[in-house]
C-alpha cells in the first residue's frame, strides 16, 4: 500500500518538490521490499513443497515396496498351500482307487463264486434230470459215468 502524503510536521521543513520525492523512493522502497518478501516467501513456499514432495515420494516408494514384499509372500505361502493341498487330494485319490479295487476284485471272486455254485447246481439238477429220465422212460440213453466230479458235462 503506497504512501499518499508526507506528514504536516516534514513538508514545513521540505519544499513540495522534495516532499513528492521523498514519498516516491518511500514508495519505492516498500514496493521493492514487498517484492523481496514475496520472493522470499514464494521461494520457501516452493522449497516446502519439493520437501513435502520428496518425503511423500520417498513413503510410497518405501509402502508399494512393503506391499511387493507382502505380495510375493503371501503368494509363495499361498504356492505351498496349494502344493500341499494337491499332494493330500492324490494321496486321497490314490487310496480311494486302492479301496475301489479291492472292492472290485472282491465282488468280482464272490460272483465267480456265485456263478460257479450256480453252474455246479445246475449240472448236478441236469445230471439229475437225466438219470431220472433214463430211469423213468426206459434206457433211451446209455448209462455212463461222469468224467469228473464237477458234472456230467465235462470234457475228458
């Protein structure tokens, strides 16, 4: 803010002249001084804010490089995991198909089993059936022993 007049007690002393010269350097001086601070302010405002810029730069430099660190961990830990996982589900796998076939392989002998008894039942029900026949019709067919002892159809 400029200065406007010079007081009553300087332009006694001072002619108009000197009075309007005194009150221009005055203006002068304050406005170069303003400038100065205005500078000066502005230049540790700058300075300030390429600090506040660096120490932010620098925190999300040291964070994302937390982060990366937590990141491949928590994906390694994760790896394991997974790892460790797969390898209980084949051995699961593995002893399922065991138990399976075994399971497989015992049905399968108990219907041999079965069928076998089967067979042998009918053999003996159709060597029955032809004795009785033989006996009951007259000797159509001649009397003959069987050739082993599983039936009466069996090859020698």
């Amino acid at each position: 803010m400029p200065i406007v007049t010079v007081p009553r007690s300087l332009r006694d002393f001072m002619p108009d002249t000197a009075g309007d010269g005194l009150l221009e350097l005055l203006n002068e001086a304050l406005e170069d001084q303003r400038d100065g601070i205005i500078e000066l302010v502005e230049e540790r405002f700058v300075r300030r804010v390429q600090e506040s810029e660096s120490r932010l730069n620098e925190r999300i430099t040291t964070e994302i490089s937390g982060l990366r660190s937590e990141m491949r961990e928590g994906i390694s830990s994760l790896r394991g995991e997974v790892r460790e996982g797969i390898s209980g589900l084949r051995g699961e796998m593995r002893e399922g198909i065991s138990g399976l076939r075994g399971e497989v392989c015992e049905g399968i002998s108990g219907l041999r089993g079965e069928m076998c008894e089967g067979i042998s039942g009918l053999r003996g029900e159709m060597c029955e059936g032809i004795r009785h026949s033989a006996r009951t019709s007259g000797s159509r067919y001649p009397k003959t022993k069987p050739r082993s002892s599983s039936g009466c159809f069996s090859s020698g």
